[in-house]
C-alpha cells in the first residue's frame, strides 16, 4: 500500500472567491468534538481541591473550547487532499471548495493565538503552555506526521484529545495533579477502540485515502484484538476515580456499568466478524464507547457542581 505524503495542503483548487458563510467556519471548528472538549477540560477544573472563580472558570473554558477549535480548522487545513477522496469527509468546508484553504489556516492560526494568550492572561501561563502543547501536538505530530505514517495514529495521538482534563485542572490550580492525570489516562485508553471500531466500518475510505488505519495495515481480525485488549484496560481504569475518592459512589456505578456495557460490545466486535453484522457491532461500540465517555466526564462534572450550590447554600445560611 502508498501512503500519501502530503507536503502539498493547498492542493485542493481554490475558489477565486470564497463562498464560506458562518456555518461553514462553525463545521471547521468540529462541534462535536468541542462539546467533548468543552465535558472533559470542564471535569478537570472542577477537580480542583479550591473552588475556582466562575468568570476566571468560564473564559479558561472558552479559551480550551476555542484552542480545540484551532485545532479543528488547522486540521481541516491540512487534511484537504485526504478529505475530499473519503466518502465521510469530503463534503467538509474545504474539500467541498466554501472555505479557501488559506482562509482555514488564517482562522485556525489566529483562534490558537487568541485561545493560549487568552488562558494565560486569564489563568496562568502553565495551563496556557499546556493549551498550546496540546494544539502543537494535534495539528503537527497526529495530523502532518502521524496520521499518514503509523498505524499507531490514533494511539500515539490520542495523547492531544486527552490532555483538556489537565488543562483545566491547571486553569483553575497553576498545577497538574494525579487525579488529572487519570482523567487524561481514562481518554488516551478509550482514544483507540473507540476509533478503530470507526476504522473497521470505514476501512475502504482510510484505503482510498492512503490512510495507514490499523485494519488496513494490520488486518481486520489484529484491530478486533487490539480493540478488545484496549477495552479490557479501559473498564477497571474508568472506576479508578471512584476508588481514588475524587468521585462519588454513583459515578463508581455509571462506570462499572458503562464499562461492562463497553466491554461486552467490544467481545461482540472481536467474536462477529463476517458480513453486515461485523459491521453492526463495530458501530454499536462506537455508539456505546461516545455515550460511555459523556457518562462518566457528565458525572463527574454534575455531582462537583452539585456540590459547589450545596456549599453556597450552606455559606449563605
């Protein structure tokens, strides 16, 4: 197989004029994924053995959700000549021709700038350099190195979508503390099964695109297997919190759960592999693995600011 090199991100034609309208700018920041972001860097700040004030909370939040949105649109950036040849990304604003490649880079630099200095004057400047560490690592080593070289992509790069945790319990400490790194550990075991069970169903698209996919380097039936072990780890390591005892007993149940939920669906993967079945259980994992992330990080968000209320309430009387 010939992997695709890209030195060339501007080989999409461009428009001589640009027919982005606000929504095209909006999909560049993949929603999505911020919303994600937005869930994770959010638990980390609440974590923080001091409560952190709510303004100094909110813009650290925003400047995390805007430097994942840089990411976003520097990824799209680059990632033309592979979009526009996959069947799932190809209608993406620049592969579809609405937005100039050079427009995506120019948006993309500038809301990475405006997030760190943001975070940093608001913040401090350790949260900022882990803010623009994390940007750095998405943008050059996943998306223009690893992405197109090693089927270890989504492994190694998943080191990018895990790190808002850290970032936010930074934001509102000036530090980075062992239960924020088992929060960023949680994600970076849950980055690939819940990927690669994606790569299973979209094998032929990540082929087209010369896209060195575990399944198709590796074989379908190696990806169940590494999807499965992945899944093994992740299960225990989701309770971890509970036990640490910086999450309550209901978050120990939605993990046990989720994660015998996720489990399951990942013995389903590695057991069915023939025909539209396979293909079922992959994107059922797929399914549960998002819901089981947005359960956990939800959790433990809610109850931490269930907490804050209940503290005013008892301040206040």
């Amino acid at each position: 197989m010939t992997f695709i090199s890209n030195n060339e991100p501007s080989a999409v034609l461009e428009p001589r004029i640009s027919l982005a309208e606000p929504g095209d700018y909006l999909a560049l920041l993949k929603p999505r994924v911020m919303t994600l972001v937005i869930i994770t860097a959010l638990a980390g700040i609440l974590i923080a053995p001091v409560p952190v004030h709510p303004l100094i909370g909110f813009v650290s939040l925003l400047a995390i959700a805007v430097g994942a949105g840089a990411s976003g649109a520097l990824n799209m950036w680059y990632d033309a000549d592979i979009d526009a040849v996959m069947t799932r990304t190809r209608t993406r604003p620049v592969p579809a021709g609405k937005v100039l490649p050079g427009e995506a880079l120019a948006f993309g630099l500038t809301l990475a700038f405006l997030s760190v200095v943001t975070l940093g004057i608001v913040a401090n400047w350790l949260a900022a350099a882990l803010l623009a560490f994390t940007i750095f690592f998405y943008v050059v080593i996943y998306t223009m190195w690893l992405k197109r070289w090693t089927p270890q992509n989504i492994v190694i790069g998943g080191a990018a979508g895990a790190l808002p945790p850290i970032v936010g319990y930074a934001a509102a400490t000036g530090s980075v503390s062992l239960a924020s790194v088992v929060l960023f550990a949680i994600i970076f075991i849950w980055t690939p099964p819940h990927f690669w069970a994606l790569a299973l169903v979209k094998s032929q698209d990540y082929a087209t695109a010369g896209v060195p996919m575990m399944p198709n380097v590796k074989g379908a039936d190696h990806t169940r297997l590494e999807i499965l072990l992945y899944s093994i780890a992740l299960a225990p390591l989701g309770v971890l919190p509970w036990v640490m005892g910086f999450a309550t007993w209901a978050y120990g149940i939605v993990a046990i759960v989720g994660g015998a939920a996720v489990l399951e669906a990942a013995i389903r993967v590695y057991r069915v592999r023939e025909g539209e079945a396979a293909n079922s259980a992959s994107r059922r994992l797929f399914g549960y693995s998002i819901l089981y992330l947005f359960a956990l990080f939800l959790e433990i968000a809610g109850e931490r600011t269930l907490d804050l209320f209940v503290n005013l309430g008892l301040r206040a009387s």
